[in-house]
C-alpha cells in the first residue's frame, strides 16, 4: 500500500490516532473518511451557513509527503467552489499550508483552517483570478457566481453523498445520505489560534473508529481458519 511506503511507521500511527480521534470529536461542519492509504486523507465539508457555499457539500484530499509532519500537506478541493484561494485544479492557497506550517498543529487544525477559507476568503492571494477579481469589485457578483457554483456541483454530491470508491474505503456502513447539521458560523480568523469547536455529532454511519482502535490491541491468537481484513492485520502491526 502506498501510504506504508510514503510514511514511516511512527507518523502512521500518530496520523491513524488522528483520524480516529477527529471520526469521533468531528469539527464543526467536517466529515472525515478513511481509506486504505493513510497517506491521502479525504474529508466532507458542509458549506458554512451565511456564505455562498451554504447547503453544498465539498469534498476534500489531503495528501501527506514523506517528510510530514515536518512538510504540510497539500489540500484540494475535489468538489471545487468557485473560490479566490481555490485553483481550477481545486489546489488551496492558504498560508498555514505553506509559510505558516508547524509540525504540532494537525491536521485538525488545518482542517477547520480551509473550513474558514470558505468564510473568509483572501482575494489579494488569489489562485482563481477570476474569482478574486469579482470579489474585489462586486461582492454580490462573486456571490452570484459562488453559488451557482454551489448549486451545480456540491448540491449534486450533497444528494448522492458518494464514498470515495468500494475500493478505498474502509468500513463505510449504511449509505443513509446524513450529512451534518448546519451550524451558524462565528466569526473566523486563521490567523489566530484556531480552538476546536464541540462535536456537532455523532459518525455512525462510519466505522472508522472501531478500525484504528484495533491498532493498540493485542491480535489474539486463535486456531480457527476465519477470514480476518487483510487492511485490519496491516493496521494491528503499526
């Protein structure tokens, strides 16, 4: 698996216990999901109540180099807004991803950091010309165009609510379609320590948890011939 050739076995468990830990205290309006490669790390964000983005769902990577935490992660958007700080190519432009990176902050930080870039958008550092160019001389226009965005693309993945693919998540459970409950945002600044917000509920439709959990216990030696995950013998080991 490419995430166990990309990261060391220290930083795969330290980002496991991560992921687990943000699966069941999930930051307001964030989803995490878990596929077989901790090195890429996909989360759904609802559209901040009060923006253009409210009522879409966006789909987010994060892909970890080898050197991390040392190096931040890359971010992008898979489910793209129309967005001064986002590429066509759905790259985000955020100073805690380059110039600003720590290794103790997270990734929950950096999480609730892009969920904020919806809410405050930067248009003096903007990847999306067009974007940045509405914001900056008409705010209704760049709104206009924010949520037809919205409206086309993260509406329809807000109604289907894919998994990432059979193939790569772990455990998904019932597709049921819940998403998280919109949340009235406060006032947003990354640029100042950003403290986790209180769970906005539960993941139940999403065994993650019970997974990574199984990294701290003892594998149990048993003499039956039953079928065991070949992800879940892979994950015991770290």
């Amino acid at each position: 698996m490419s995430s166990y050739e990309n990261l060391p076995p220290k930083v795969l468990k330290e980002v496991a216990k991560e992921l687990n830990n943000l699966v069941d205290t999930p930051p307001e309006g964030i989803r995490v999901l878990l596929n077989d490669d901790l090195s890429s790390i996909f989360a759904d964000i609802e559209g901040p109540v009060g923006t253009p983005y409210e009522g879409g769902l966006f789909r987010l990577k994060l892909v970890l180099s080898r050197d991390f935490p040392l190096s931040p992660p890359k971010g992008y958007f898979m489910t793209k807004p129309f967005h001064p700080n986002i590429a066509n190519n759905g790259e985000i432009c955020v100073n805690t991803l380059k110039k600003d990176w720590k290794p103790t902050l997270g990734l929950r930080h950096v999480l609730i950091v892009i969920r904020c870039l919806l809410i405050e958008p930067f248009p003096e550092s903007a990847l999306n010309e067009h974007a940045g160019r509405l914001l900056m001389e008409s705010y209704e226009e760049y709104a206009k165009h924010a949520r037809l965005h919205t409206s086309i693309h993260a509406m329809k993945h807000k109604a289907k609510n894919k998994a990432i693919s059979e193939s790569t998540v772990v455990n998904a459970g019932p597709t049921n379609d819940a998403v998280l409950p919109s949340v009235p945002h406060a006032p947003c600044n990354i640029n100042k320590e950003i403290v986790p917000v209180p769970n906005v509920g539960s993941m139940e439709n999403v065994g993650i948890g019970v997974l990574l959990k199984k990294m701290d216990a003892p594998a149990k030696v048993t003499n039956t011939k039953k079928k065991v995950d070949p992800r879940k013998k892979t994950l015991r080991r770290l």
